[in-house]
C-alpha cells in the first residue's frame, strides 16, 4: 500500500514546514514540497504528522481492575490486583485489544507490554496477546512478565523473620518457557518482538536475570525490567545485595543499549551515572508514579546525565489509562516544580523527541522507527489540527503535548499500513470490544483484598507508617 | 422543564444505587426507585448521575495562547501573557463560550472566570463574557481581574533599588468599575453572579482589597483572589508586610466563608490554621502549578486542618487545556507523593466531593449547589458508562476521576436546563466556534516576548538562577 500525504505540516528542527511525505512498501520514500503522488493520495491539510510514540511500559491485562483498586502504595496495591488478576485468556485478548487501541488513539505505535501471565497458561497468554496487537497492527514489544520469588518476598522484611513461599515455578521451567516464547512468536519483521523481561530485583533470583541475559543474547532480545520503583525496593536492595540495585544489575551485565528499565524513582546520583555509561533507557511512567505515591523520578537529572528517557502509561489500574499523550504531558510538566531552573524544564518539542525517538532507542530499532526520516518504517500519526481541543491556533506541538487532546488523532499507520482513519480504528469493531469489555466485568464496590489484610500490619512496620 | 430520569446510577454513602430523578422547576423534587414519570422520560440505564462540578478558577482569554507560551516560571509567564494578550472584545466572547465548552464536557456545571479585562474596555469585556455564558446556559461566577500596581511590581526586590511605574487606572476608579458591573451583571438568580477578584498581594495595595471588602458587604459577594501561587510572591509578601500573605489578608477582612483563594502553594503551617478558623476555600490548580513549576499545595494538609478545597483548571495557557477531570485526577493522586501515608490519600469519592460541594461551598452556594439532593438545584451531569474509556465496569467514580475519561459526558443540566445531549452541547453551534477560533488565529513558533527579556535578569538575580 503506497500513498502521499499532500500538503501536512511536519516538525523541522525549530520550526514547521508544509510538505507532502510518500511512503512506498512500508517505509517512508521522501518527504519535501510539492511530491509527485506515489499510490493513494492523502489530504494533510490543516494536520500534523508525527512519528509514532512508544507506550514504552504497560501491563496490558490491569485494564480489567482499572478504576477499582483504592489509594494504596505499590507493594499493597500489587497484591489487590494479584487477588483479582484475570484467569483467562479470553480477557487477556480483550485488554490486550483495548490497550492497543488507547494506545493509538493517544499518538503511540507501539506498545511494550509487560505481560501478566496466566499461571499453568503462559504460552497461551502470550500467544493471545500476539494474536490481539497482530490483529489491530499496532507494533508489539510484548514483554512477558516473570518472576522466581513470590510476592511477600517483595518487602523488606525490616528487623523481623521473614518466611517466603517458593514460588510456583523454578526458574528454569521460566526460562525454557520465555525460550519457547521466543521460538513461536518473536518475530520482528511482522510487528511483534519478544522481550525478556524479569519483573525486577524485588521478586527475582540472579539466577532469572543471567538466564534472561543468556536469551538476550542468543536471539538478540531486547531487555525490560521495573527498577527501584519504590522506597521499599530501595531497602529491599540494600538488603537483598549490600548496594543499591543498579550497581548489583550492572555488575551481572543486565543494562545496556538494549536495556530499558520501568520507573527509576530512587536512584543516587552515581546510578545515574551508571545508567549513563551503560546507555541503558528510563521509561518514566508519571501517571503511575503519582497514583502509587512511588515519588518523581529524577528524569531532569537522566536528561542533564545523558540517559535515554521515553514515557509509559503503566498498566491501567495504577494509571488509569493507557493514554499516551497525557503521559507525555504529566510527564514533562511534573518536573518542572523539582528544579527551580525553568532554562531546565522540559519543552514540547522534547517531550516529542523523548516519546519518539527516546521510546525507539530503548527498544534498539531507533534506525527503523521513532522520526519521519526517510528510510525509516512508515509509523506515524496524523492529528486533526482542527479539533476544539488544539484550537485557537499557536504552537501545534505546544498544543498537543501541554494541552488535553481529545478526539485529535486522525489517522495512524504502522508499517505503512492505514489502521486508524477518520478518528476511529479500521482493523477491529470497537463497538463490538465495548461491548465484550461490558459483558465481561460488573459493576463493583465491595471487594476487598486478602492479601492486603495479610500484609498490611508488616508493611506498615517496616515502613514505619 | 420538567423531567424525570430513569434507572441511573448515583453515588450513595458507600455504594451505588439505581434510581429515578425528578426534576421540577429547575430543581431536585425527588430522588428514589420506580418514581412516577413528571415532563420527558430520560433513559438512565448504564450512566451516572453525579452533581456538577465547579472549575472554580480559570481566566477565559487565555486559551488564546495554550499552546504558545514555552516552559517558564509564573512571573515571566505573566509577562509574555500580557504581551500577547487579545484586546478586542470578539476574542473574549469565543475563548468564554471555549472555556464555558470544555468545562461542560469534562463534568463542570460552574465556572468561576478571573476574566482579564481588556485596558480601556473593562465593562465592555465583562459583558461579553457574561453574553457568551448565558448563550452557552453554563453557570458563570464572573470576577473581574483587578490590581492597582504594575506588572514589575510583583516580583520581589530582593537587594536591588526597583521603580515600578504606576497602573495605569486609579484604585477608586477601578471600584467604581466594578461596582457598575455588579450592578449592571450580578444576577444570582439567572445563573451570572459577579465576584469581587483583586488579582492578588502581590499586585494590590490595601485600598484595593478594603474597596473589594466593602464591595462584597454591600452586594452579598463572594471573593475570590489567587494567593501565594509561587516562591517569589512569598518573598514579595514578607518584604511587603513583614508577615505572611495570609496573616495579612486576615489582618485586613479579606478572608471567610465566601472567600476562595486560588493556588495556596507557599503557605505556613499557622497560615493553614487561619484559613480552616476563617473557613476560607482553597482553589487547587495542580496542572497550572506544575506547569509553572510553582510547586505542589500541601492539599492533605488542609484536608487534615479542615480547609475546603476544591478544583480549577486555571487558565487555559498555563494548562493548557480546560478540562476539569484532568485536573481532579491530578489534584487527587499528586498529593500521594508528598505523604507516606496512604491513608491519608484523597479517594474518587472525596475528589468528587471536592469538586462538586466543595466548590459550592466556596461559591456560598451550598444550599443550592454541589449535590444530588431534593431541593437544589438541577445541576448535574449524566455519564456514558459504556464508553471504552470507562469500560470494563468497575467503581464507576474511580474510573471516573482515576481514569482519562473521553466521550464520556452525555448530558449536561444547569438549573434544570439541558445544555449537552448526546455528548453534543446544544445551545451553541460548536462546529462554528470552531471556525471562529481557527479563523481568528494563526500557527507561530517564532514569537519573543519584550517584557520577558526586560524582567529575566532582574528574576534570575532574586530567585539566586
């Protein structure tokens, strides 16, 4: 499918330039005024075309506990939604289409979920969440989630004796699992990538994460994990290695170009360093890290070091959404009351630049995606300049990044192919996922965690509430 | 107008209830399952009722410049902001019908607009917004912007010798202006209400809040002001008054029960005693605030103390939208941060609550306004609960208030009055607003700001950049 977008305003380095873009089998063929039309021709006028944004972190399955889990830290929180977390997989399709969607209808194409797997169903989640983000087409980094140690082990266990249940599954029956994973499913021509992705220092064995390494390497996987996204994990770290837990992954060799890392809230300035030197990513998820109470994350301090940071929504019960633009807004401006220097706050055209090419640096395939460059793969979104929302006319990108977007995204492609037109996706029935979505979940207010009720006493021990 | 919805959902104390809602006369007559239908029947199944929210602060005009003005703190924001300010009046009359928009489709049934009068046009300005608010039929507390000191004024000398030029309009003169507009505008009972609105300590002698005072004695005013919005305003009050802003602005009469104050960042921990003792409301901003790097209010502070606080966008070019979920979502998880305890966190319902009666409170309007309850009046909103972005079912007010809701909003009353339906607002041609606000604006990304590049040296040296 070739076309030409005629006559859409595009970024230049500190300005916008009206120019027609062709893009010819999937990639983007050239972009200047005044084009011969190649294929289909496309009306830019009075829209922006940018390249596509990463949902560079997600838990597609939170979608079915979004709204209902109370204000709670992470530690709490996580074991509501473990308590409630779906046990089939025709809801893991159903989250994964509609995470797909919210992601393209808030400027990303691409999605990096850190999926929960279904416990005895792994391969079948997995292969489920291939077959919903093949189905949209949106660009999948899916990224399973695993773990070796169970849940409580998690806390710090403080001044007191704590006894952890072995989890359920050994650490070599992941890894095999994660291989097979890779074996079925990885395949980056098509739009679909694996990741090895262990959940974190908090609930894994060096065992897991030299494993994962050994993966990484052999079939060239990029890698993903939560880092230090809590106070807790702070002293969890200290505990578990005797130095923080950047210095202990880089000394097993887990970071790196190809190494993007969730959160990275409570890190000291020589981390910082550390995640420079190693060109490892930070994927800042701030909706989250407010819902959570998990803090700021230093991120004008990555930028001042040179780290690579790109934005995630998180899953969508700590988010609660998979809204990609209010991520980049929340994510920019939030920073701006942690350093009194403005000369040092983040712009518009950064943030851009952070939730483009940022997002496709992490996932090592920035000389494929993440601008309009020719040559590169055709993702990218086309915003209707003329929705309310990014009206009176000023500064377009302004508009988008620093505004609340509604209904502003017109078209997307990922590899070339159209798969959102006139505002609405074009590859599933919507209606037909609300109403899936409706049928499958009630109305609830009632619930309540035992989980929650087993660990709270101890977590507020140790954390001294 | 009378009529009766049935089958929606409302909050009860701790749970939800399905019931029918008469409205007769533009208020509330009865609240209960399987009513006799009064007027139109109004399918309520699967949507939420909830009372109307208050964006209790914005300023309308600038939405003529979201978007535009780049990442800056307050006090040289201003500066470009009134630099650029639009000076004609057919401007103030589409950015009041935009402000009054978004606000509707984002849950508010109220706006409160610190409208910036045009120099040399001032009633003029406030009639046209008040025109443009009773086109629209939302609930407009229109407060007029006042100082009586200059631009440069409001940043602190610090060591240096500053001369500020006198305003350009005598503090009696500007009383008498707004007593006109009080005379001419303030109707209660139609829906406009005027409020006495010095911009602020930092830009107001005491003649000019004493005028304000006598003003609300004599008219039943409410108050409004921002108050110690950033670092540099706290500086400015101690070299002013040698006390804290608050402790001043009690000294002179200006707080109390009608009195909302918006921002209340840099406060004292006595100055959150004396707002909980005048029962003053505080007006949260969370976007404006981190958008202007001012800081975080210590809103679970005053929660604890007993302070009223309730939401605003602020204006739409420190925001840059107008959209009031946004900022209840924000304003509720941002605070989670700044407390350990999550026990202390704000929950949906206590957002909603804030939103809703806390800015009926502050408005001295809580007899009338702020809840679904059998005598008020009809100023609610109906939500569309099979929208995928409320969808799956869960708590429908966390998804609500946690969540991003889109295309959620399907009606909207004020005083009984249906102004959206279908998600569409039916009393102005938005198609054509649209037209307007494109029509009377242009992209720009080249602008500077001469009073920006005058101050900067001068902020840079007392803020010790």
């Amino acid at each position: 499918m070739n076309f030409t977008i005629q006559n859409v305003l595009i970024a230049t380095v500190d300005d916008y330039a009206t120019v027609d873009v062709q893009v010819v089998d999937g990639a983007i063929a050239s972009i200047a005024p005044s084009l011969e039309v190649i294929g289909t021709a496309i009306n830019g006028e009075n829209k922006l075309l940018l390249p596509g944004f990463f949902n560079a972190h997600t838990h597609s399955s939170e979608i079915w506990q979004r709204g209902i889990i109370p204000p709670l830290p992470l530690e709490l929180w996580l074991a509501q939604l473990y308590d409630f977390a779906p046990l089939d997989t025709e809801k893991v399709y159903l989250s994964a289409l509609g995470t797909a969607v919210e992601t393209l209808l808030s400027g990303g194409t691409s999605v990096v979920d850190h999926l929960i797997l279904i416990p005895g169903k792994e391969l079948e989640t997995i292969a489920t969440a291939v077959r919903a983000y093949k189905e949209v087409g949106i660009r999948a980094f899916v990224s399973p989630l695993i773990q070796d140690e169970s849940l409580s082990a998690g806390i710090p266990s403080g001044e007191t004796e704590q006894n952890h249940e072995p989890f359920f599954r050994s650490t070599q029956a992941t890894l095999e699992l994660i291989e097979e994973a890779v074996r079925q499913f990885h395949r980056p021509d098509e739009g679909v990538s694996l990741l090895v992705a262990p959940t974190g220092i908090q609930l894994c064995s060096d065992a897991l994460f030299q494993g994962c390494i050994e993966l990484s390497n052999k079939y060239n996987l990029c890698r993903h994990s939560h880092l230090l996204e809590t106070k807790a994990q702070e002293k969890l770290a200290q505990q578990k290695y005797g130095c923080t837990a950047v210095e202990h992954l880089k000394r097993i060799g887990y970071l790196g170009d190809r190494t993007s890392l969730a959160h990275c809230i409570h890190l000291r300035d020589t981390d910082i360093t550390i995640l420079a030197e190693t060109q490892s990513t930070v994927v800042h998820n701030p909706l989250s890290n407010l819902r959570l109470g998990s803090g700021i994350a230093p991120i004008l301090k990555y930028r001042q070091a040179g780290v690579n940071v790109t934005f995630g929504c998180d899953g969508a019960s700590s988010n609660d959404s998979q809204d990609l633009l209010e991520a980049i807004k929340i994510g920019s401006i939030l920073h701006n009351v942690t350093d009194l220097d403005y000369q040092h706050w983040i712009t518009p055209r950064q943030a851009v630049e952070m939730a483009s090419s940022g997002g496709a640096k992490g996932l090592n395939m920035v000389d494929q995606l993440g601008s309009l460059t020719v040559g590169k793969k055709a993702d990218f979104v086309l915003y209707d300049l003329t929705s309310l929302s990014l009206l009176p006319r000023t500064d377009p990108i302004g508009l988008l990044t620093l505004g609340r977007p509604t209904n502003a995204v017109e078209s997307v492609w990922v590899n070339g192919r159209q798969i959102v037109a006139n505002g609405k996706v074009t590859t599933i029935d919507v209606d037909d996922l609300r109403q899936q979505l409706f049928q499958h979940s009630h109305w609830d207010t009632k619930r309540k965690s035992e989980t929650v009720a087993q660990l709270e006493a101890h977590y507020r021990t140790v954390m001294s509430l």
